[in-house]
C-alpha cells in the first residue's frame, strides 16, 4: 500500500483510509477482521469521529486495542469533533448543534483517547464549520494539546476555502487536511475552489464517501467497456479516478465488509490514462468539457 503526506509538515498515511462510521452495525469479531484486514492491506489509517455509532464506535474500535495492544503502533488514528448530537448518552444536549469551544474541544478528545484506549491521536479534525467558531480560542486549543502529546496533527473537515483560510491564518502550524465530500458522484469540489485551495496550501483532501454511498453515474454500457478494458470493478475505477487528480487524494472506504477493503485496495494499481479520466468525468456531469 503506498503511503504519503497529508502536507509536507503533517502526518504519513495510507493512501487509502479505513471509515468506521458503521462499524457498530457488526459483531465485534467482524470488527476485528475489518482492523486486521486493513491492516493486512497496508491500509493503516481508520478515521473516526466522536458521534458515530451513538457516540459508541470508538470504544467499539477501543476494544480490539484492548485486547491486541500491540497494533496501536501500526496505524494512525483520525477522530473528529465538534458536533453534539441529543443522544440518551448526552442528557444536556436538547439541540443538534455545533460546539468548538476550548471546554468542548478539550473534553471530547480526552473522551476519544479513552474510548480508543491510546494517548494520542495522530488527527484531530473540526468535523463541521460552526458558525460560532472562535479562530483564536480554537488555535490556543489546539496548541495546547499539541503541547501536551495529545494530538499530533489538527485538520477540519466539511470548511469551505474561506472557513480554512481563517482559521488557518491563526495558527502557527498548518492544518494538514480538509475532509470533503467528493466522488464521482459529487464533482464540485473540481470547480469551485475547494481543491485549489488546499493545493494552494499544500495540504491533501480527504474524501468522505468516495464511491457516492453507491450511487452509480453514466451509462452501464460505457462502464461495462471501462471495466473491462481495466479488469476492474465499478468501485476501484471510481477509486482510481479520485486519486489521479494531481491534489492527491486520500478516499476513505467506509465498509462493513472486510472483501470490500481487499477489492478497494486493488484500486491502487489501477492507471487510467487521460482520455479515461475526462470520459468518466463526462459521465459524471452529462457533458462534454467546452
């Protein structure tokens, strides 16, 4: 599995990511095969974030370290947070909403370094853009944790340029990601700036639901040609497509299915050549490129 930078002062990853969001739909013997398939596959980094599951996946995630300690130092663990979700979990919370405060920020990843059974985190992300946002508390919370060995790297997910662009400006060291909806499914983040942006920064995005939670685009013909010109399935081409663009994505696998993670990791060895990439891109929006 090829590895690589998120940004020239940020954290080496797997060029492909393991997402648990659904993890809690499992049997936590299939858990464990899911870590250990991944791992198996050179697919070392598994992105969290502190609501998934009923706030429950990361102790779910925890457990497998528990028992099998010795795998902390063979991956990179990604948690986000930000969101409060009414929970039974979370008896204050009366409303969804966001909270980036030093007090919420602080607690959350002290609770996400428990549940995972580790202490630290290799990232830390802002899981939504909250429009209470303070860039200045946030970054002294973000240094202190730094500081402290708690959290090794901070990034955002879901910002906009502008949101990257503020809170970065008060920071002392770089946010290294911003994780993002983009698949073939969802190409804007091609146009409107999202990518330029952390190009721009040298910072790499992470994409959030990379295959478009299965939704197929274009025709089944003209993929039935693609595929087999490749020997490929529909996932590992939509895969390979994402990682060719030149910002160097990081797509996140969100399955349930330990097949699933051996079939994506295939994607890498995929290399579509340029008239490839623009007729999938063409069948992503319906048209030709002007």
């Amino acid at each position: 599995m090829q590895r690589d930078k998120l940004h020239p002062d940020g954290p080496e990853i797997s060029r492909l990511v393991a997402g648990v969001w659904r993890w809690h739909t499992v049997s936590p013997e299939t858990v464990d095969r899911l870590v250990r398939t991944a791992l198996d596959q050179g697919i070392s980094t598994f992105d969290h974030a502190d609501i998934y599951g009923d706030h429950g996946n990361e102790e779910i995630f925890g457990q497998v370290l528990k028992k099998q300690p010795a795998l902390r130092a063979q991956m990179e663990l990604v948690t986000k947070c930000g969101i409060k979700l009414v929970s039974g979990k979370r008896p204050a919370t009366r409303l969804k909403h966001y909270d980036t405060t030093r007090a919420h920020v602080t607690w959350s990843v002290d609770h996400s370094l428990a549940a995972l059974g580790t202490d630290y985190l290799d990232l830390l992300l802002i899981h939504r853009p909250d429009p209470l946002l303070n860039p200045a508390e946030l970054a002294e919370t973000f240094a202190d944790l730094k500081q402290q060995g708690k959290v090794l790297h901070v990034g955002v997910s879901n910002f906009t340029p502008s949101q990257f662009d503020v809170l970065q400006q008060a920071l002392d060291f770089p946010l290294v990601t911003n994780q993002i909806e983009i698949s073939l499914s969802r190409v804007d983040p091609l146009f409107n700036g999202d990518l330029d942006n952390l190009m721009l920064h040298r910072v790499r995005a992470m994409a959030w639901s990379p295959l478009g939670g299965g939704k197929r685009v274009g025709d089944e013909r003209d993929w039935f040609a693609m595929a087999a010109r490749h020997n490929a399935s529909y996932s590992q081409l939509a895969l390979a497509w994402l990682m060719q663009h030149p910002s160097g994505i990081f797509p996140i696998i969100g399955t349930t299915q330990p097949d699933r993670i051996v079939e994506s990791a295939k994607a890498l060895s995929i290399q579509l050549d340029r008239q490839d990439w623009f007729e999938m891109l063409r069948w992503a929006t319906g048209r030709e490129v002007a």
